[in-house]
C-alpha cells in the first residue's frame, strides 16, 4: 500500500499533464465530419488525411522550414554572440567589464511588452519589420541575459592553468578560446541552445506583430490563421499543434539531460 | 595653446620611460576584450537601450504611428491610466485586479501542487524518470499549440464538459463553455497557468530534495525524531528558499505574460480576463489610428516599475536568508 498510493498519485498528475495531448492526437486523427460529433477520444475512423492535408495542402511543411530558420539561426546567434561574450567576461581584463556585465544581467528584469512597440517601429525605420531578421535580432537579444551569465560562468570554472599554458605557448585570446576554451564549454553550450531552441519555436507575439507577408509565416502564426478563419475546425487546428509541438518534445526528450541541469542552473543565478 | 601643446607633450615624454610593456600589453588586451564583447554590445544598445529609451520618451507624448511629429504631454498619459480617463482608467483597474488575482493565484498554486508532486516523485524509484519527463512536456510545449488543445477541450460540447456529465458532474459543466463563462473564465485560465508552471517548479523541488544529505536524516530519526519533526526540522529549512524562488518567478512571469490570455479569450468575457500586458498589447497594436502609442508606453513603463519593484523585493528575501 505505502509504495502503490505514491505511485497511483503520480500517475494521475501524468495523467493532466498529459491530457490536452491526448485530445490533440485524437483531433488530428478525426476528419471533419468525425470532429463535430465532438465528445469520444478514440477515433471511429481514424485517418491520416487531416495531418497529411495540412502539411501539403495548407503548407505547413513551408511554415515548418520558416520556423527551423528563425529558430535555428537564433539559436547560431546566441552561442556565437554570447560565448564570446561571455569569454571576455570571464578571462579578459578590460575597464568597465562589471558595469558592462551587469547592464546585460539587468536586461532579465525588462518585460517585454516594454520594447514590444519600440521594437516593432525601430525595425520599421531599419527596413526589417515583418522579416525573420527581424524576428532573429531581438530574439538574440532577448537571451542574453541568461546566456552571458550561464557561460560567464562555465568559462570561469575552467581551470586557468590552461589559459597560463596555452599563452605561454604563444597562442592568441582568439586561438584559446576557440580552441580550448569553447571545446570545454560544449555541456553549456548545448544547455543555452536547448533552452533558447524551445520559446524561440513557441514564440508568438513579436511574430503576430511582425509578419504580414504568408510565405514568413512561422508555425505559431500559421497555427494562428488557420483558427481564425471562417470555419476553423479543430481537426485542422490539432493537426497543426502536433506538427508544431512534436519537434520540441522529440527536441526535448533527446536533449532532457542538459536542459534539467540548465533549468535549474538558471533559475538559481 | 602652445604651452598647453608643449607640456602634454613634455608629460608624455615624462610618462614614456616608465610606461612598461606590460601596461601596453594589458591596453591590448582590453581591445581584445572590447573585439569580444563589441557584437553582443551593439545588439544591446540597438535592440535593448534604444527600445526603452524611445519607449520612455513616448510614454509622455502622444503619436498614432504615422503623424510626422509627437504632440508632448508631459505625465498625462500616466495620469489617464491611473485615474483621469473616465473610460480607460476603470478598464486599467479591472485588469490590475485580475492581474494581481493570476499572480497570487498561481504563484500559490504552483507550490501547493509541486512541492507534494516533488515529494512524491523524490519517494519512488521506479519510474521515476519517465515520469518526470512527462510532467515536464507542459513546459517545453507552452505556446500557442497547445492552448488551442486547451480550447479544443473546454469548448461547450469538448471532453471537459462531456467528463463532467458522464460522471454526474453535470451540474458544474459550463454549457457556454468555461472560457466563455464570465464565472470561470479567469479561473480557468489560472488553473491553466498553474498547469504550465508546476514543471520548472518540480524541477527545482526535486534538486532541493536531492541535495539533503540521507545521513542527516538518518541520524535525525536515530536520535528519536519523528517524521513531522524531521520534515519541520531539516527538510522544510531547506525547501524556503526554493519556495521563495517558485512564488518570485511565478509573480514575474504572471505579471509580464499575457500570451495566454491573448490566444484564449483575448480579454474576454466583456473584460473578465483582461490583464495589464494585454490592455498595453492592445493599446499598441489595435487602435488603428487613434493616437494611443504613448498610453501604451505609458502601460509598458507601469509594468516595468512592478517588474522592478518585485526584484528589490526579491533581494531583500534573498538577502535575508543568507
């Protein structure tokens, strides 16, 4: 009795956590006559139409491949920008490195709906509202509180006796830290990756308020349009849910370990 | 001028001899540092200081967007928001209330559920670590997708209302669905958030947990206390600051997150969800050409005070416990 009821507990929260995927699987199998009946969870008719129709026909695989480029490239913009920042931080003495660290960390505490409308006519003035350089610039920025202090951090904690060796041995800031520091930093590396991958993937208001032209869209704002329109229905709109949340979750079941230990790590700085 | 000329260059000559090389080789490396910081600095200043300073500067003006020129007025529009708009002010209000209704709220019902949650998970062995990755998927799935499933399940006729029913709930079904109901929709939403926070807050829960070291305990329980007192004396103490950390993040992220109630009732019933970040989403982006850009900045600004506010207090908290 006293292991069942612990794990009977546990199992029922499983059981919420999970529920509006369920519902989101079974949507996605029903067609469209199935889904107004409403009510079972188990299709009657399952059928793949409903997914393979919004991935072909209302283009979901192109949304698909504009979401991989927005969220990838940020994800390359953040390891680069921020891990040599970072570097520099943590190995490089020059005046006013603290005041230009904590400006960055200071950044964590500014909501985003402050710079939302700043932002957007900003990027109109630069000519890149309503392009994924426009959605991959403010999305870098917005990591970097986290991501300078997560590798401040890591680089700090590598011994400097390597740092001494490798400059006695005449090499460059540039050739240590691409060459010994980065190496050993990978752990972190991946950590702000995942963590920066999954909102990055999820975003969308700074999206909404950006994109106009279709053939940006990004699978939020897909999703978006494809529930406002005249007759949404929700076989349609679960199928475009589990094409937008599948890559995150296999994202995040392959990544798990890093993105515990990161989670924990951040939330604790 | 000469003399000015002559005499720096006399100081520098001065100066010269005694500055070493390794003063020249430590010029260098700041360049070196500056090299490394320059393009995460630039993007700071762009994205970052910019923004907040133009938004600061709207803030006591009003613009509709497209006018040539902003018409200044001085601390009007904070004043519209806190009290003199007839129209606005009451509706700033009422989203400042279920605001602070979804902070406290969910703050409180993160740690109610995770901290058992942890507890739980931390007692078994057995599949713990499939379970912990499934109560982890509200968390990395949180977006748009999956509070159209949200949607899809609390319609008037989805599975909420039909469970409900089948069980002979039917008297707490919502016909008009629960985020169309004025009398749930907000709690609703709560229950929501809640559900997407309780993972990090697990999470972190579980750390504490793991890190308490079995030997205190043993020797706690060796020394005749019970199972309250241990879990009052030695697991508690240690558990506060996590506890401290989930209730901050909780009234961070409910106060400055609107996404949620953007997606899902947009404000709706007539008002019941409307919170602080959607009113300034709205005031920006949704008042075609009415020049409402400086009272959003001005609900932006508001918002960022709280936000700061709520990080003094939470170094406060911090300092306190060490």
């Amino acid at each position: 009795m006293r292991r069942i009821v612990p794990l009977l507990a546990l199992i029922v929260y499983a059981a919420v956590s999970l529920y509006p995927f369920v519902w989101m699987v079974s949507g996605a199998f029903k067609d469209r006559l199935e889904i107004l009946e409403g009510g079972h969870l188990i299709p009657r008719r399952p059928t793949l139409d409903t997914l393979a129709d919004t991935w072909s026909r209302l283009h979901f695989f192109d949304y698909f491949l504009n979401s991989l480029q927005v969220t990838g490239l940020t994800v390359l913009g953040v390891l680069v920008v921020y891990s040599l920042a970072g570097y520099a931080f943590a190995m490089i003495e020059f005046p006013g490195r603290r005041v230009v660290f904590w400006f960055f960390v200071a950044l964590l505490f500014v909501p985003s709906i402050t710079v939302l409308l700043p932002l957007t006519i900003l990027e109109n003035k630069l000519g890149i509202l309503g392009t994924h350089a426009g959605l991959i610039l403010p999305f870098v920025n917005g990591t970097a509180p986290l991501a300078v202090l997560m590798l401040t951090n890591a680089f700090r904690a590598i011994p400097l006796d390597l740092h001494d060796a490798a400059t006695a041995d005449g090499a460059g800031e540039w050739r240590i830290f691409w060459r010994v520091y980065l190496p050993l930093a990978r752990p972190t590396l991946i950590t702000i990756g995942v963590l920066t991958a999954v909102p990055t993937w999820n975003e969308y208001v700074l999206t909404r308020v950006s994109l106009n032209d279709e053939s940006r869209y990004t699978l939020p704002l897909a999703l978006e349009r494809l529930a406002s329109g005249t007759v949404p229905s929700y076989n349609e709109i679960m199928a475009g849910s589990l094409i937008l949340v599948v890559p995150v979750i296999v994202l995040f079941l392959a990544l798990q370990r890093y993105f515990v230990n990161g989670l924990s790590g951040a939330v604790k700085n | 001028m000469a003399v000015t000329t002559d005499s720096s260059v006399a100081a520098r000559l001065v100066r010269e001899p005694r500055r070493t090389t390794r003063s020249r080789q430590r010029g260098r490396r700041a360049l070196v540092g500056y090299a490394f910081i320059a393009p995460a600095v630039v993007l700071f200043l762009v994205m970052g200081l910019y923004t907040l300073v133009y938004s600061f500067g709207l803030s006591f003006a009003k613009w509709n967007g497209f006018s040539p020129s902003w018409d200044w007025v001085g601390l009007d529009n904070y004043r519209d928001l806190l009290y003199a708009d007839p129209r606005l002010a009451p509706e700033i209000r009422g989203a400042a209330l279920n605001t602070g209704i979804a902070m406290v709220a969910v703050s409180f019902g993160t740690v109610l559920i995770a901290l058992p949650l942890a507890t739980l998970l931390n007692s078994i062995t057995r599949l713990r670590g499939t379970l912990r990755s499934i109560f982890f998927l509200p968390y990395v799935t949180a977006g748009i997708a999956v509070y159209y499933a949200w949607r899809y399940v609390l319609e008037p006729d989805g599975a909420v209302n039909l469970a409900l029913r089948a069980v002979g709930l039917g008297s707490l079904a919502r016909p008009q669905g629960f985020l169309a109901d004025p009398d749930t929709a907000l709690a609703t939403l709560i229950v929501i958030m809640i559900w997407g926070s309780v993972p990090v807050a697990m999470l972190l829960y579980l750390a504490g947990l793991q890190a308490i070291d079995p030997a205190v305990i043993e020797a706690a329980a060796l020394d005749g206390a019970g199972a309250v007192r241990r879990l009052r004396h030695i697991t508690w103490p240690l558990l506060v600051p996590i506890t401290v950390a989930i209730v901050l993040l909780g009234l961070r992220d409910t106060m400055q997150g609107f996404q949620i109630f953007l997606i899902m009732t947009n404000g709706g019933p007539a008002g019941h969800t409307d919170v602080l970040g959607l009113k300034a989403y709205q005031q920006a982006f949704f008042q075609s050409l009415s020049p409402t850009l400086g009272v959003a900045s001005a609900l932006g600004w508001l918002i960022f005070l709280a936000a700061l506010l709520l990080a003094v207090v939470n170094a406060r908290l911090l300092r306190g416990q060490r």
